[in-house]
C-alpha cells in the first residue's frame, strides 16, 4: 500500500498509514462552551521557543518535546481558516506498514517501516535521501539530533549517522528474544532513553519470561547508563509489566514519566497497570500509582483485563502546579500530581476491550487536553478492533469534558495540533483536522489504507 504525505505551499503535514485497506466513515459531535477559567490556568510544560529559526519547521521527536505536547506552538501558515486547502503534493508508493510519526529536521523527513528501513526523504519532494535497512518491524518513530538519527527495533536501539543513514552502533534495551519496542527513544542531553514491550503477550506459555524494561544510554557509543526493570518475575511479582509509550521528562526537577502494562503470567504485580515518575539520572523509581489491580492477561491468561497503559504521558501545568496526565486501556484519562503521584482527577471515557480505551496518545493543544479513546463493543469479540472511538477535550484543571466527537474507527497514533487545530487519523482510513475549540472537522482526507501513526505539522 502506498504511503501518502500531504503538505500546502511551505507548511507541511504529514501522515503515517498502516497496510490493508478498510472503508471510510461518518462523524457526529457533541460541543459545550469552553470553562472561561480553562485556558488561562493551564498551560503546557514546555515552552517552545518560536524565535529561533527552525522553530516552526522541525519535530524532532514522536510527540515533540519534553512534555509529550504533540503541538507545534509556532506554526503560522495552517490555519482554521485555510487548513481546507490541504491536499496531496508528493507520496511514497510501495511501503507496508507505515507507524509512529514522521520526525522532521531542516528539511528532511525521517521514518521507518515494518520491513525494517528507515528513509531519510526531502520533506519538498518526497525526493530518498538514504534508506537505511536494519530489519526487523519498525513501530516508533526516529529521534533526530544534529548528528544522528535513533530507531528502536525488535529489542535493539540502533544509532545512524544523519548525513548517510550508516549504522553507527546497535545494543541491545532488553535480553529477552521476544522483545518488541512499540515506543520511540527520545533525547535528553547525552541519554537517549528507549522502553521495550514483547510479543510474548500473545503466546500460550506454562512459564513467563519477559521482565519489561526501560533504559538511558550514551547518545555517542550507546553504552548503558542506567536500565531499570519493572518486575522481577519472582514469587511477589510476575512476567511482564511492558513499557508500550514514550516516556515525558521534567528537567528541572529530573523525573522521567512512564506507564506499565499487565502481567503475562501470575502473581500479579503491584507495578502493573502503573503511572510511574522514576529518577532521570539513575532510573530508579520515585513514586508509583497502579491504576487497575490483579490484571494478569496473555495467551496463557485470555480472561485478564489487559488495562495497561500504552499511551504516552502528557505534562502540564495547572495554576503553577506540574501535572502528568495519561490515558489507560479501561478507557480512562488519569491525572496525577507530577512530584508525589497523587490523583487530581480522572475522567472515564469510553468502554474498555483490548484494542479499546486509550492507545492513541494524547496532545495538549491550546490549553486543553485532546484525547482519543477507541470505544469497547460490550458482547462483541475481545480481539475485535472497535467500530467507533471517541476525541474529547477535558478542562487540564477538572477534568470536565469542554466536547466530544465520535469518529468511525480506531486511534491507534497521537494527537498532533497546531493552534487552533488537532489532527487525528483512524483505522478506517480517514485523516482529520479538528477545531480545538468544538470539535467541528474542518477538513479531513481518504488515506489509502488505514492509519496506524500520527500526523507531525511543520513549516
């Protein structure tokens, strides 16, 4: 299936899509009056600095920044008012398995595939730079630095040089042969630091092996800085405890954010379904909220709840206070106090099944939080994909739904906005522009298959 990206005149949008077509669908949406207290008391931890010269045209990371804002603050040339022009200017034919979200540096595009290649293609022309074969599925997106470009794959972080896509240095983030990194590594200073998940959750096994993982290493040689496990697969904590998402930082007060799954096997983990906050330079954890108790699901334990966390967090601030916010698989946002753990509030937003609640990660655009959760079908088949998932803005100070919008089809990528739009695509093969403010689609597009990643917006 061909892999589309879409841009007008200098801004430029672009979409991953995963393989196999699906058909197209309707919209509806519901939209109240935005809390007048809103805007003004919230804001996204990070500030991004739309003085520098680059400041509009590069994503660097899956969602960004720091904070997982998954917004381009700086972007000016789309707009409400002209987003309706957006249309095709270049594709790429020929690639299967497209995720995560195409990271953008001064004028290259970078993303991988489920053959295992990563391109380095001209963001004006969709003109192939390199390609660079590493193998394996792909599912993240590359972190882009001044000198290389990072990809996890299969249970390897792999390092390229930017300029050529050669290999620079491969390690390996977790021992276990069914590794498989569904997050993307992101930068901080000389780390970059990579989560690792496995496929073991889908076998029939008498004994669990896969300990979940999350590490820092040296940007220049890939040593290891520090790696910190999830569970000890011991008598008090069994297999698995996977880390799905890419994790959210706080420099100043050097905490790193992340959220678990489930156990594969039994005893139930006190660190599964978790929000976890651990110390940047050593990994180890600071505090941790389990969200759901005694969920143990694999092939082995099919009755399991699978409520695991694998969106990523979102940091924010409300009236000065540093927030982390994250949505689950039960269909619930959670946010939480960012230095003690503590819930501030949580918002249920639709029906859980095990491709539904929260998976496609949340954005912080224009002072409200944009989630999407795929809508669990009560009766229907465990393993079906829903029909139906819902966008909803919540006030980052109470959690009260501003509006809500029903798509036709499943999230399964992020969030990504500039102001006064979100972009969100569907595994029913539509990519839309949403109004912040209400939800109204302003524009939308017929992928040719359906969407599995996120759209990053620059120019």
């Amino acid at each position: 299936m061909p892999t589309r990206f879409a841009r007008r005149a200098a801004p430029i949008i672009m979409a991953a899509a995963v393989a196999a077509a699906c058909s197209s669908g309707s919209t509806k949406s519901t939209t109240s009056a935005a809390p007048s207290s809103t805007a003004p008391s919230a804001a996204a931890a990070v500030t991004q600095d739309c003085t520098k010269p680059d400041a509009a045209s590069n994503w660097l990371v899956y969602m960004r920044d720091d904070a997982n804002s998954a917004t381009n603050p700086c972007n000016t040339a789309i707009t409400a008012k002209n987003v309706s022009t957006l249309a095709v200017d270049w594709h790429i034919d020929d690639l299967i398995g497209v995720t995560g979200v195409p990271t953008v540096d001064k004028g290259v595009v970078y993303f991988g595939d489920d053959k295992g290649a990563v391109r380095a293609v001209a963001a004006k022309t969709g003109k192939v730079a390199w390609t660079s074969e590493v193998g394996g599925q792909i599912v993240g997106s590359p972190a882009v630095t001044a000198d290389s470009v990072y990809v996890g794959v299969g249970g390897s972080l792999i390092a390229l040089d930017k300029a050529t896509g050669k290999q620079q240095w491969k390690i390996s983030t977790n021992p276990d042969p069914t590794s498989q990194i569904n997050a993307s590594p992101i930068v901080v200073d000389d780390m970059v630091i990579m989560g690792t998940a496995s496929f073991q959750v889908t076998q029939r096994l008498e004994h669990y092996t896969f300990q979940g993982s999350i590490g820092a290493y040296d940007t220049k040689t890939g040593k290891t800085i520090w790696n910190h496990i999830t569970t000890p697969n011991d008598a008090t904590s069994g297999a698995g405890v996977a880390v799905w998402s890419t994790p959210a930082v706080d420099r100043k007060d050097g905490l790193l954010f992340i959220g678990t799954g489930q156990n594969l096997g039994p005893p139930a983990s006190p660190n599964a379904d978790s929000m976890e906050a651990l110390d940047l330079a050593t990994g180890k954890t600071v505090w941790s909220m389990q969200a759901t108790e005694n969920d143990i699901f694999s092939g082995g334990y099919p009755t399991g709840f699978d409520y695991d966390f694998g969106a990523s967090p979102n940091l924010f601030t409300v009236d000065g206070r540093l927030l982390v916010g994250q949505g689950d698989k039960q269909g619930t946002y959670w946010v939480l106090d960012a230095k003690t753990g503590k819930v501030v509030w949580k918002r249920v937003l639709s029906t859980p099944s095990h491709f539904g609640g929260v998976i496609g990660s949340a954005g912080f655009h224009d002072g409200l939080i944009i989630t999407s959760s795929n809508v669990g079908k009560a009766g229907g088949s465990p393993m079906a994909l829903p029909e139906t998932s819902k966008v909803t803005a919540l006030s980052p100070k109470t959690g009260a739904v501003v509006w809500s919008k029903t798509l036709e089809g499943s999230v399964f990528g992020p969030i990504s906005g500039v102001p006064g739009i979100a972009f969100v695509g569907t595994a029913k093969n539509h990519l839309y522009a949403l109004d912040t403010r209400t939800g109204r689609t302003l524009w939308s597009y017929d992928a040719p298959a359906p969407i599995g990643g996120g759209a990053s917006i620059v120019g």
